[in-house]
C-alpha cells in the first residue's frame, strides 16, 4: 500500500508539472493589444518615446517596463534541495517553484535562469551582465564554497539587490526564531553559548547573522563531519569555517554541547542525541533544521528537557523555520523602493518584522483562518505561519523604511502607513485562499461523510483527503463497487483500509439508522416502510441520519441530483437546535482575487430579515477565510432610485442591518459596477460605508446570484469554492453536480474545520 501512495503521489506531481500546460509559469501581456492603435504604442514607433526616456534617465525604466518588479531566480544546479549536483537542466521545476512563490505571496515577477557554469567566477560575470533586465537577483542552489564567491562578486559590481537566499533567507528566519526563543527562555544574545553543525551556506550565514544579533564570536563552537573547528585544521576547511574556529584540539560534538544554550543544525539527521541535550544549558533552544528528518526529533528533545524550546524545517512540528516566511516579503520592499542593495539593515529589519508579527496579539483574520490553533507567543509559537496574511504588510514596509534610513533607496515611498495598506489588501490571490483553510482543518480530526461515496471525484476526493489532511472520510456506497472504481482509477485507497464506508443494501446499523429517521419524521407523513425504504436508497439521508446520531461531525452531499432536493432532507433531519438553512454562498476565485457570491441556491427571492441574515452569515463565513468582508446588496436599482420588489426587499434588508449594527461594512442597494468601482460609487453616492471593492455580492433573487455565478465561472474562468452552506453550523453542505474532485477537497477542508460558532 505504501509503494502504490508513493506511486501515486509521483504521478500527481508529474501530472501537476505536465498539465494542462507544461511547467508553473507562463508570460501575459499586460497592456491590450487589439487594434492598430495599440501595436503602434506598444512597438514600433511609440516605443521609441520610452526607450529615450530611459536613455535620458535610466532610472526611468522602473516607470516605462516591468523592471521594477522582475527578479531573476537564478542557479547553476550544483546543490538542488536534498537532490545535490543535478545539474542546470533539472533544477529548471525547483527554480519554476521559486519564481511561482514569488508571484503568489508578493505578486513579483520573476524569470528563473539555469545557467550551466560551474566556474564561480565566470557564474558571477554572467550573472552581472544580466543586470539591465532585472530589479533584483535571487541566487539560488549553488555549491559551498563557490556561493560565497558568486554572491561576493555580484553584490560588489551590481547597483541592484543580490540575495542568496540558501544563506540569507535561512538566517533571517532563524534570527527571527532565535530573537523570540530567547525571550521565552529569558535568556540575551550577549550571553548564550551556541554550537552548530553544519559548516555548508546556510549553516554560517546563520551564525554571521547571530552575531550581527549580539552573539559574541568567541562563544559560537562549530561542526561539521570531522568534528570541531579548530585552528590548525586542514580536512575539509574554509575561510568561513576558519572564522568560527575554536581552540587548537579537535573535539567532537558531545566535548562541546555540554552547557549550551542553543543547538542550530543545519546537518542531517540523527546527529544530536538525547544524551547530548541533556548536558545542555537549563531551557535549551534547540534548532534541528535539516530535511526531510531532523538532527533530533521534539519527542525525544522533551523526553529528557521538558521545557526545552524547539524549531525544525517541518511542517507537521511546531515552529517551521521556512524560508518563505522571508524571501517574497524582503524583495517586494526591496524592489517597491528601488534599494540598490540588500544590506545588514535591511535583512535585520525582516528579523525584527517577522519576530514582533508572533508577539503581537494575533489579529482576527489569521485567527479565523487558524481556527482551533494557539496562535499564542510561546515555546509552541516562534515564528508566524507562513500563510499569516499579515507578513507582506509588516515584513515588506520594514523593509523599505531600512532601506530609505541606510540611503539605498532610490525611490523613497512617502506614506509608509499608505504603502504598508496597500499591501495588506493585495495578500489573497488564487489557490492561496483556500491555504489557511487546510492549515486550520489539520488541527483536528473530523469525520466527514460523503453521500455520493461511489462517483469518481469523491473517490479521488477522499484519497486526497487522507494525504494533506488529518479528516476521517467515510463513504456511502456498495463496498464492491468503491472497491472495484478504485482499482479502475489507479487510486492506492480501499474500503475498510483508509476509510470508513456505509453499505446502504447491507449495514448492521441499517434499523437504527430508519428508526431514527422514522422517529424524527413520525409525525410529518413518514411510515416505517418509509423509513426502511428511504434507509435503503437515499444516501444523502442516510449521510444526515448519521450526523445527527454523531456518527460524523460534517456531511457533503450533491454530486448528483438537484440541490434542493438534497436540502430538503437537510432540512428535515438537521435543521433543530437553532439549525436552520440560511443561505448558499459561493466564493469565486478570480485573477485578482476572491469574490464572494449569495444567495446562490436557498431563497429563490429571500425576505427582507433572510436577505439580512444572508449578509450576517456570509461576513462570518469570509472571515474564516482571513478576509474583511465588505458587502453590497445589490440589486437592478441604484441608492433609491426604483421602487420595484427586489429594490424594496434590498431596502428593508438594510433598515434591519442598521438596527443591529453590525461589525463589518455593507452598503446597497446598488449595481454591481457600483459595488466594484468606488469611483463610480463616490459619484453616485459620496461618503459610502466602504472603501474600494466589495468582496461579497448579495442579491435579491436566486436567479441573480446563480447567473453572476455561473458567468464568472465559464466566461472569466473563476474557480468557485462552494457552494457554502450557511447556518447549519458546518454540519451539512449541498455542492452542485458542476464540482471537480480538487473542489470537492476544498469543501471537505472547509467542513473538517474546527469551527464552534459559524451558523
């Protein structure tokens, strides 16, 4: 079983990097180009204009070309993540990553560069020439020592940033790991004893950027496979060893770990043992970063130091040290001031940004998307989550006040306050929403039953389930039939193995489930051969049955069939206890951000107190996704303008609101241009209770909604997450039979999240 979930998690990134068109990355225009007019600007001979704009001021090109916002990913292939010297040619899918990480979390542009040079001198004259093109270099995956020399030569003959991040990215994030792991330990830089393993890149970067923090040289013992660093040494040395030797002895790693206060790996896996932690200093902070396995893992750290301080590269352990929580956000300041350089100030700046983020009180966005997890400061704390939407606002705006303070700014921003919001509203793009709802759906385990359990998509649902989350699913359907689509689609799942499954023709809970159902349904037409009958034949019942006797915390039906039809059942045996169907919300993802969608599919035309509670759950509901929900009611009339049903609909829906004074923005009614385009609403109606887009649409008839819907799904090429169903308490939601199996992914993380009080 494990060698077939190997296969098939190859093929799946395989089929990810293939289809539907090769790689990660593609080139889109960024001006139109669909007439006469335009070619004639955009080449020959308008272009002349700013190509003498620029020779007259080459400071200009920031202005006239994507320059400002293009950085080069660039590497020679001779020390690719765990893989080593793979050459240029197959580093190309790691670099693609990179650039893609850039895009997603900064919206910087970015080409990446496999160059096949391993000589670092000649790597660092090619790497030179290309600076006309670029704002700013991202040397990648080069060899130590040939890195150092790479990075050396650029810094010193470019007028742009250089940034190796295997080096720099590493130690800021440790920086900012260790800054706030000696605040829980009540311990100072100026004090504390490190000794380190690792003497590659990343390793003394690291311990460059502890001293820069405060860490006195004279109190730093490094490692690497032939034991200390001492002077006198020969095998395997450096100049950057050599800066941290220590003594004229060798020693090995268990003569000098007695007393430490910080452990920083940077090595490989089983390299510091229980033993050796127990000799270290009361609170030890131990940094165990190597990947995929740990110099030693937590477990085995806190079976011998209970109140020892822990950090690794991995994602399933407290406290990731992962680059990404740097690179995206140090580049965006860079570039957004034209900073010639990135310098100690700049790099100090991003530790500072980054480790404050975890002391502050956790804001209500990143709560709700980590819903369930202790976003507390603390040993469990160090670091924010890489998804925390809060990085690119505080990291990148410290970034560029360093840069303007140090004089490398060659375009200082006035309003830091100003610039700081702008990138606080340009975080959520694409897939990226959908992440904080996968982190927060890990926290706990949840069982999550899915009706149409034989029908491909849930099948390749439930198998993607088990690998990125900790959610049980179980399965309506006849065991040989998920048995046998199973084997026919390749998947490694199967029934009774990996999940739970309900056989509707043979259950041994078959008479409790139809005497519940017929219990809840005595009095409301329903017979005991009824009972058995729908028992029998009706999974989304039988899905609902189950959830109400808390045999699943969530059901997800509607694969097939009508929605209605299945809200009905819905309806009839999880609506109580102050359950009851809202409204169905729909968050479409766009090109340039999410957009949320209500009433798709509950209320054909709601009154004015459901349009209200419609606005009320769906400014919850975006909330989870670390959004600020701003919502227009909207309708064919603008500001009061019509008198007809729906205007006066939207109307009382607003007098409701008003009484309650709710805790977000809204506004209506009003077009749906209005609700988009502040400047067209300040026209019509000045001083509006919202800045900018509205992210949540709300209508006065299902039709409405369901067209919008359906029209930014097909013609603008939205991906929808949802249909959500409001009000049950994320006990039951209805897709449509449209839903892909990655859709259905999304509604399973959205219904596996601990979640205590959304209706």
């Amino acid at each position: 079983m494990d060698e077939a979930r190997n296969d098939n998690a190859r093929q799946a990134a395989l089929d990810y990097h293939e289809f539907p068109k090769p790689g990660k990355l593609e080139i889109r225009a960024t001006k139109p180009l669909a007439n006469g007019r335009d070619l004639a600007r955009a080449y020959s001979p308008g272009v002349a204009e700013a190509c003498l704009e620029i020779k007259a001021d080459p400071s200009t090109a920031s202005r006239y070309t994507s320059r400002g916002n293009l950085v080069a990913v660039v590497t020679n292939g001779t020390a690719v993540l765990g893989l080593g010297n793979i050459g240029a040619l197959a580093s190309k899918p790691v670099m693609e990553g990179k650039a893609v990480l850039f895009k997603k979390f900064a919206n910087i542009d970015c080409f990446d560069i496999e160059l096949n040079e391993p000589d670092p001198e000649k790597l660092a004259a090619i790497v030179c020439a290309l600076e006309p093109t670029f704002g700013a270099i991202n040397l990648e995956d080069i060899k130590a020592p040939d890195c150092f020399i790479v990075e050396r030569l650029c810094r010193e003959r470019m007028k742009i940033p250089v940034f190796h991040d295997d080096q720099h990215g590493t130690a800021i994030v440790v920086g900012a790991a260790a800054t706030n792991a000696l605040i829980v330990a009540e311990k100072r830089f100026e004090d504390i004893r490190i000794v380190s393993t690792g003497g590659g890149a990343a390793g003394i970067a690291c311990l460059e950027m502890l001293v820069k923090l405060g860490v006195q040289r004279k109190n730093i013992w490094l490692c690497d496979l032939e034991g200390l660093v001492y002077e006198g040494r020969a095998a395997q040395m450096t100049p950057q060893k050599a800066a941290f030797a220590q003594g004229t002895t060798p020693a090995t790693l268990a003569d000098v770990i007695t007393g430490a206060d910080l452990f920083l790996g940077l090595s490989g896996p089983g390299v510091l043992t229980p033993e050796m932690v127990a000799t270290m200093a009361p609170k030890p902070i131990i940094f165990a970063l190597a990947n995929p396995m740990p110099e030693i893992l937590p477990d085995a750290v806190r079976a011998v130091a209970p109140e020892a301080i822990m950090a690794t590269g991995r994602s399933d352990f407290a406290n990731q040290v992962n680059n990404v929580l740097c690179f995206p956000f140090i580049f965006r300041g860079a570039l957004d001031v034209g900073a010639t350089e990135i310098n100690d100030a700049m790099e100090i700046a991003c530790i500072e940004g980054i480790a404050a983020l975890a002391r502050a009180t956790t804001s209500a966005e990143a709560a709700a998307a980590y819903r369930g997890e202790t976003l507390s400061f603390g040993p469990e704390y160090l670091i924010p989550k890489p998804f925390d939407p809060r990085l690119i606002g505080v990291v990148a705006s410290a970034v560029a006040r360093a840069a303007m303070e140090t004089g490398v700014a060659t375009r200082p921003i006035a309003d830091l306050e100003a610039y700081k919001r702008q990138l606080d509203g340009s975080v959520f793009k694409s897939a990226l929403l959908m992440r904080p709802v996968f982190e927060a759906s890990k926290l706990a385990t949840r069982r999550i039953v899915f009706a149409e359990g034989e029908d491909e998509r849930v099948l390749r649902a439930a198998n993607a389930v088990l690998e990125e989350t900790t959610d049980i699913p179980i399965l309506i359907g006849r065991p040989e039939v998920i048995e046998a689509r199973c084997e026919r689609y390749g998947l490694p799942i199967r029934p009774g193995k990996d999940f739970l499954l309900v056989n509707p023709e043979n259950d041994h809970r078959y008479r409790d489930y139809w005497g519940t159902y017929h219990e809840l349904m005595a009095r409301r037409g329903v017979t005991p051969d009824t009972a058995r009958a729908v028992m029998r034949t009706n999974t989304t019942a039988i899905a609902a049955i189950m959830v109400h006797r808390g045999e699943a915390d969530s059901m997800i039906c509607g694969t097939l069939g009508q929605y209605l039809w299945h809200l009905g059942y819905i309806r009839q045996i999880l609506a109580r206890g102050g359950l009851h169907p809202v409204a169905a919300l729909s968050m479409m993802i766009l090109e340039d951000g999410p957009l949320f969608i209500a009433d798709t599919h509950v209320n054909a035309e709601p009154t004015p107190e459901q349009i209200m509670n419609t606005v009320i759950g769906a400014a919850r509901h975006v909330r989870r996704f670390g959004l600020t929900p701003k919502i227009a009611l909207c309708t064919q009339s603008q500001f009061g303008n019509m008198e007809n049903g729906n205007a006066l609909r939207m109307r009382g829906a607003l007098e409701l609101l008003d009484a309650r004074e709710p805790d977000f923005a809204y506004e209506g009614e009003m077009n749906i241009d209005a609700a988009l385009d502040q400047s067209l609403r300040d026209r019509l109606l000045p001083g509006s209770r919202y800045e900018g887009a509205a992210n949540v649409l709300v209508f006065a008839s299902a039709d409405a909604a369901s067209g919008v819907r359906n029209i930014l799904k097909v013609k603008a090429g939205g991906l929808e997450v949802g249909p959500i169903l409001m009000g049950m308490g994320n006990k039951a939601h209805v897709v449509t039979p449209a839903i892909t199996a990655r859709g259905l992914l999304n509604m399973s993380a959205i219904a596996g999240t601990p979640v205590d009080h959304y209706k």
